[in-house]
C-alpha cells in the first residue's frame, strides 16, 4: 500500500493536467455557446413572439428541429404520438446522455417586452414560463457540446428531447410511458427562474382532468321543472370539493375553472364543464384524493338529475432528485457564475420589480449563485413538471437560471416581458454553458454516472415499477381546447 502523503502527491500529479485538460474543453465548449449566442438569441425571440400552446407548438418544434438537423443530429418527429415532439440524436454507443427542451407558451398572458403591463396586439398567449428559452437554450448546449465530441472523438450518443405541452399536458409522460428514455444513462434539464441554482425540491406531483356534465336545457323561466341543470351539476361538486379540503392532507392543493357555464341565464345549461388540479408531493395522495373528487363528480350527478364524464388530460409524478448529479452540476454553475446587467437592464429590472412589490428587490442578486443544499422533498407549495417522470426512469439533474428580473413570479406578464427582452437572453446564455459543462462532464466521468445510478436505484426502492397517473390514454392534443 502507498503511503497516504505519497499517494496524496502521486494523486496530484496524476490529476493535475487531467483537470487542465478538462478545463480547456470546458473552455472550448463555454466559446462556443458565446460564440452562438446572437443565432439562439434569434431563435428563442421567434418562439418568443409565436407564443405556441400545448400541442400546437408547430412552428416552434419546426425551428429547432431544423437547427438540429442542420447540425448534423438525426432527427425523429412525431414521436410517442405527439406530432411536435422529437429526439434528436448525434453520437453512438455509451454513455447515452439526454438533454430536455420544451418550447410551449401559455394561454392568457399576453405581454410586450416592456416593464409595464402591455398586451402584445394579435397574441393570446405568452411565454410566462421561460420555455421558449429554455428549448433554445438547451439545443445550443447540445450543438455545442456536439462539435466537442465531433473534434475530440469522444465516443457516446447525445439526444436532444424536444418535448412539448410541459403547462399541463404532460408531453414527458407519454414520452417516458412509450420508452422513448429507455437506455439513457442521465438526463439534464434547466428552467427560467429570477435567481441561479441548482433544481434540489423535488416538486409536487399532479393529476389533472375534465368533468363534463350533461343535462337537460329548458327556458329557465316558462317551464324550469323541465330542465335540468349541468351547470348544477358542476357547482354541486365544486361544493362537495371545498368540502373535502378539510379532509385531505395539508400539503394537497386543488384548483379548479369553470371552462364552460351555459350561454344565457333564461335557458337551463344543457352542458357545462369543470378542469381540475390535485397536487401533494406524493402520487400515491394525488390518486387518493382524485378518486374522492370523481366521486364527488358522480353524487354532484346523482343529485340534479344530470351525468357526468371524466376525462383525464395530465398527471405527473413528484421529482427524484439526485444529489450525485446535483453536485456535479452546481460545479458547472459555479465555474460559470452569475449575470451582470447593463445599467439599462438594471432599470428594466427595477421597473418589473416594483410592480410585483412595489419596493423592488436589488438586482444583484442575479449575480450570486445559491448555496447548494442536498435533495429535499417538498413539504408544501411550489408548482408540478413533468420533468418528475423523466427522474423515475433516469437519473435526472436541473438548473434554474436568473431570466427573470428578481423576484418576478412564474406564469405572470412580468415573467413574459423578461423572457423577451435581454435579461432572459442572458439567462438563457448562462444556462446553455452550464447544461453544455454538466454534459461534457457526464460524457467525461463515468465513474460519476454509475455513483449517480446507485443512488437512483436507491431512492426508487426496490421493485419499483414505472405507472403513469394519466394511464393508458392518447396524448390529449385538444386539451387546450
């Protein structure tokens, strides 16, 4: 056995030109997205203004497939059923190493890039969430970590998922139900955020559905004995759901919006229609307590003499987070560091800030870099991502990048009027190097993916087994209808 100070020494001359070398990759590969940044800046703004919703984010997908495709990636459309989805592949053999990238806007918030609030004329969408960067992003830190592989030989396979209806569609979950993520070896994500860290809550999962209800239409002054109400039926059960929240643990979260309420007070409502959320950090609560609602649905039905179907659009598992991978990436985020804004970035900032605050917070902050906090289960609050699923199959690690003045809420026109001006080109800029650095390291370090897949297996138990919450239905490419 070596002595220890001589094993230290023999360690550090061993080490030592590995890490340069590394460095100077990673150099390489930083260059690079620098070097682009003007073409995915073009490319996120275009995703930006076409604003596409879930399942329609045809020309979006289009985009970044084609740029893909120009960059010598094999491309394969259509996949798990969904017509804007896609992998794009370059490489073979191992390690198989998978980055994310989503690109679908939401209804409802509609924003010019300006730090006051201004509808966008001829738009009834925005990106509130970041996801046309976050697709861009993700496709420039493939492409460069691509021409790494190209010049070094570096063996392996990379495969961009374009994935699409992230804002409850659960786009992912087909995917991973399909076993589009079969075989990948690790997966690396990231999100628009208003500060830098490393994604380690897990998140909550969700099940989300449509409650339609049918009656019969009557005039609803000359003859109401006659009708009978579907929009009765709906608040009968919205009622009994109220209800119920007293009766399910603290941390579930139930949201609902009437969608469809009738067209006229003098006519008894012939159909009328609920869309419901129920989240808790356990999948096993949200089936428990969904199986409740559906049940509240059918006595709603029951009692004003009206039917109800139920059709399930979405449902996402909780989060595994994997400390190994969250390591090696905040590495990356550190290496990188935060963002610096322009004085006029600084006062565009400032402007989001007070109309969330009113006192608005400083932006620094954008510059810092959270500390990193081993994995966590979320004990209450936050949002849901079908990101969740991808984890239960695949070891799974995200960033969070400052694109976002601080303190600007996600899903708010505040959020859309980041994300189209530089402050989330920045942001995004910071992303693509980080995922871009994180990928080269798993290309890299083997040793590193298998630690991370035992803590995998791990964390999942023994005898786990994948079972999508929305089933075994189609994509439900009309949810959004």
């Amino acid at each position: 056995m070596l002595h220890p100070v001589r094993l230290a020494a023999s360690a550090v001359l061993l080490t030592a030109p590995c890490v340069l070398i590394a460095q100077t990759k990673k150099a390489d590969v930083h260059a690079r997205v620098d070097a682009t940044k003007s073409a995915y800046d073009e490319i996120a703004l275009k995703i930006w203004d076409w604003a596409e919703i879930g399942f329609r984010e045809t020309k979006s997908s289009a985009l970044l497939q084609a740029q893909l495709g120009r960059e010598g990636f094999a491309v394969e459309s259509g996949v798990a059923g969904m017509p804007t989805a896609f992998v794009a592949s370059y490489g073979s053999g191992s390690p198989v190493i998978g980055v994310l990238a989503e690109f679908d806007a939401l209804p409802g918030v509609s924003q010019e890039a300006v730090p006051e609030k201004k509808e966008r004329p001829g738009s009834a969408a925005g990106h509130a969430c970041g996801h046309h960067l976050f697709g861009a992003g993700s496709v420039q830190a493939a492409v460069a970590v691509k021409e790494w592989m190209r010049a070094t030989g570096q063996r392996g396979t990379l495969r961009v998922y374009g994935t699409p209806a992230e804002e409850g569609g659960s786009g992912k979950v087909y995917m991973v139900r399909d076993g589009v993520f079969a075989g990948v070896d690790a997966v690396v994500h990231w999100h628009s955020d208003s500060r830098n860290a490393i994604t380690m809550a897990s998140s909550l999962a969700n099940k989300s559905g449509k409650f339609r209800f049918s009656g019969v239409a009557s005039h609803a002054a000359a003859s109401p004995e006659r009708g009978r109400s579907a929009l009765d039926g709906v608040e009968a059960m919205n009622h009994m759901a109220n209800l119920l929240r007293e009766h399910v643990p603290e941390t579930t979260r139930i949201h609902y919006v009437i969608t469809k309420g009738g067209e006229a007070p003098n006519v008894v409502p012939a159909a009328a229609e609920v869309y419901y959320y129920v989240r808790s950090p356990n999948r096993d609560v949200v089936k428990e307590v969904w199986d409740r609602i559906e049940k509240a649905a059918q006595g709603a039905a029951l009692g004003t003499g009206t039917t109800v179907k139920v059709e399930v659009t979405g449902g996402v598992h909780e989060l595994l987070i994997n400390d190994v991978l969250g390591r090696l990436m905040h590495e990356n985020l550190t290496t990188v560091g935060g963002i610096t804004y322009t004085p006029e970035e600084r006062e565009f900032a400032l402007k989001i800030g007070r109309t969330v605050f009113g006192v608005a917070p400083a932006p620094e902050t954008v510059g810092l870099i959270a500390p990193y906090v081993p994995g966590q289960r979320r004990e209450g609050g936050g949002g849901s991502t079908d990101v969740g699923d991808v984890s239960w199959v695949v070891p799974t690690v995200g960033l969070r990048a400052a694109t976002w003045a601080p303190g600007t809420p996600a899903h708010s026109w505040q959020a859309v009027a980041c994300g189209g001006a530089s402050l989330g080109l920045k942001g995004m800029n910071l992303a693509a190097k980080v995922v871009a650095g994180t990928l080269l390291d798993l290309f890299a370090k083997p040793a590193v993916i298998a630690e991370a897949k035992v803590e995998f297996e791990q964390k999942r138990g023994a005898g786990f087994k994948y079972v999508a919450l929305l089933g075994d239905r189609p994509p439900a490419l009309n949810y959004r209808d």
